[in-house]
C-alpha cells in the first residue's frame, strides 16, 4: 500500500494492519478515499516514528493518526470554503474491533456492484492486499500511471456511498484467485491471506464456487515446498519431489471439494479444483489420470455455449491433457485452434514445446521454448523456459541421425 521507498521489515510489519485500520475508519462512515488517503499518510509517519518510538497497541496508534489526518482535512476544506465545520471535531479515538472479520468486510466494499470489474481488482489488490500501484500496474501489464488513474477513479467512484451493500459474490471469488496467485508468485504473505479469506467465505455462504476457491488454493498450495529448487528455479510438476508436498493441505482441499461437488452445481473452481487434486493424488507423474483430467476440462468447457467466454489458460491445460491420451498431435492441434483467441502469448508457445517434447520432436519443442522465453513477462519463467529449451537441444543433439528421442516431460 505505501508506495514510497520503505525498509522491507518495515512494509512487512505494517501490511497486516492495513485492511484491519481501513475497515474501521470507512465503518464509522468516512469516505473511503479520504480514509485511504489519510491511513496512507499515518503510514508514513509510523516508518518515521516507530523504530525510535514504537507504540503499545499499533493499530489503534495508525487508527488515531489517520484520524487527525481526517479531521485536519476537513478544518482544511472547511477553511477554504470560509465556513465553519457542522460540528466541533472529536479527539481521535482509538477504532474499537468490530465484530466479524474487518478484511473480509472491505473486501466487500472494494468488489461494491457500482465499481467496474477491473477497478474492483485493482482496489482489492490496494487496500486489502497491500500491493503497490507499481506491483499492480505490473500484474495488469499496464502503465504504472495508468494503473494509478484506475485506481483513484475507483475511489472517487465511491466517494458519498453508503458501504452496506454486498458486492457480486462471483466477483469477490475472481478477486481472491487474483490475490492468490500474487502471492503464489512469490509473495507468500498473499497467498496465506487469500486462503484465510476464502475459508472465511465459506463460513459466510453456502455457495458451492466458494467451497471450489479454497480447495484449488489449498490443493495448489501444498505444492508450494517443492515448487522452487534450493536456487530459486522454477521446478516443473513433473520434476517436483513429491514427498515434499503438504499431505494435510491435500487431504484438506480434497474434504473441501468433496463438499462443494456435493451440492451437485459444479462451477469453474470446483472443476479446477477437481483437476488439481488428481494431479496430488499421482504419487509419480506416469500415474497421473490424464483420461479423468480431460473429462474434467471437457466439462469445464461445457459450463458455456460460447466459445468466446472460455478461459484460454484452461483451454490450454485441455490441450495438454488432450496430448496426453490422445497423442501429442491432437494435442498440438488443439492448441492451432486456440491461437486466434490467445494470441502469441508465452504460454501458449510453452505448451507446444510441451507437446513437441512428448511427441519426441526436440527441435521443434526447442523452438517454441526459445519463442517462449522471448515472450514471457517474468525473469523467473523466462529463465525457466531458456533451460527447457536448452535441454530440449542439448536432447535433439545426442540423438542418432534420423532418429526422433522418445519424449514426455510434464507441465
């Protein structure tokens, strides 16, 4: 949220209290622009104040502060229009807790039904995640400027609104998957707190995509251990030492999907999340029950009629499955299909070298690695992908002339 240059411990401290301090200030009725704007600058001041002079109760210090803020904006305001305040200013106060969960509620108000879909994204992203404008701008692949001008239209679309109404339930749960994934690129903090929000929605709804969300993060998330080698290298699923896998994690997000499917109305996450757990539950990547995995994106794909609304990255991980029980080259055609709707995006060039090397063409796959790096917009995945492509020539020459090397690495 501080978008200034800050000490890491420092950030990392204040993140945590952030939604918590917010939440209580646009409670009590303040505008949320003017609230973030002034627990903005009690952060800054806390940066300043806080290693010499560390307060006993933090969050009720940063509650108070951004509240002078608040009222010093308003003698302000109040001065420039030469008119007296309606009523004399309170000494701050200490925010008294509320009951429920103060995050889960602004999470609620950032995904509000009169804010766009993106500006309910990038606000969440901001105020409850704690992310940057930069780090924001970064996910969205946009101008940090840009990103900033989302940003403040979205407060100010929100100026004068009573925060009481629930935001669109669909919408919090593609927010949340949004702030997962940040943190499962490597700002863990994020990812933990998704999955806490998530489990809180579940204890608020009966909505079964609510129970699919927190079973796909946990399912996903108990791969994190060995997702990373001892350099900070990128492991692929089927290079991963599965002994280090979180098997409480697992048994846990299987519980949870097991509860969701249930209900009997399978929704994306369930579906993703159902997909996820066959993958856990391969105890070695030749085991892994690809036929069930493709029936169960064919069923993903069956949530709707039209083919513009189907999630590429899911169409992609079809593709993959497809390759596997039919053959990489129906697999490869499929993902010919997709390129028009997808574009020359990294992956899409990072699942044919997947389908190449299975179907044991090294050159080939080589390339589309190569075109991949050239394409991807993370150092860590780039640098993965030159070292796919790389093994997949270094595989290519020490084959015999005339001879295609048997393939088949995983996603």
């Amino acid at each position: 949220m501080i978008d200034g240059p800050t000490r890491p411990g420092d950030e990392g401290a204040l993140r945590a209290l952030v939604p918590r301090v917010l939440a209580g200030l646009v409670r009590r009725g303040e505008d949320f622009d003017a609230a973030e704007d002034a627990l903005q600058e009690a952060l800054l001041e806390a940066l300043r104040t806080w290693p010499e002079h560390p307060p006993r109760d933090p969050q009720a210090w940063l509650a108070a502060v951004a509240t002078r803020r608040l009222v010093d904006a308003r003698r302000s305001q109040a001065a420039r229009h030469r008119r007296e305040l309606a009523a004399p200013a309170e000494p701050p106060q200490p925010v008294a807790p509320e009951e429920g969960d103060d995050t889960l509620f602004l999470l609620f108000c950032c995904c509000h039904p009169d804010l766009a879909p993106a500006s309910q994204v990038a606000l969440t992203l901001r105020a409850v995640g704690g992310l940057t404008t930069r780090e924001i701008a970064a996910a969205f692949y946009v101008p940090e400027a840009t990103m900033a001008q989302r940003i403040s239209r979205a407060k100010r679309d929100l100026r004068g609104r009573r925060l009481d109404r629930p935001g669109d339930l669909a919408v919090v749960l593609r927010v949340l998957y949004l702030v997962y994934t940040a943190g499962h690129a490597g700002r863990i903090d994020l990812a933990a707190e998704a999955i806490r929000l998530a489990r809180q929605l579940t204890l608020a709804t009966e909505e079964p995509e609510a129970r699919g969300l927190l079973a796909l993060m946990l399912l996903n998330h108990a791969r994190l251990p060995a997702r990373l080698d001892p350099e900070g290298r990128i492991v692929t699923l089927d290079r991963q030492d599965r002994g280090l896998w979180d098997r409480r994690e697992i048994a846990e997000g299987v519980r949870v999907l097991q509860s969701a499917l249930a209900l009997g109305r399978p929704g994306r996450y369930q579906i993703e999340a159902a997909v996820a757990a066959l993958h856990d539950d391969a105890a070695r990547p030749e085991e892994t029950d690809w036929p069930q995995i493709l029936a169960w994106y064919d069923d993903l794909v069956a949530l709707t009629d039209d083919p513009a609304r189907h999630d590429p990255a899911a169409m992609l991980g079809r593709a993959v499955a497809l390759g596997h029980v039919a053959g990489a080259a129906a697999g490869l055609r499929a993902t010919e299909e997709l390129r028009a709707a997808i574009g020359d995006r990294h992956r899409w060039h990072a699942v044919r070298g997947h389908l190449h090397e299975l179907d044991g063409d090294l050159p080939a796959a080589a390339a589309a690695y190569a075109e991949a790096a050239g394409r991807a917009t993370n150092v860590a995945q780039r640098d993965h992908l030159i070292r796919r492509a790389a093994r997949a020539r270094a595989g290519a020459a020490a084959s015999p002339p005339g001879r295609r090397p048997g393939g088949g690495s995983g996603r």
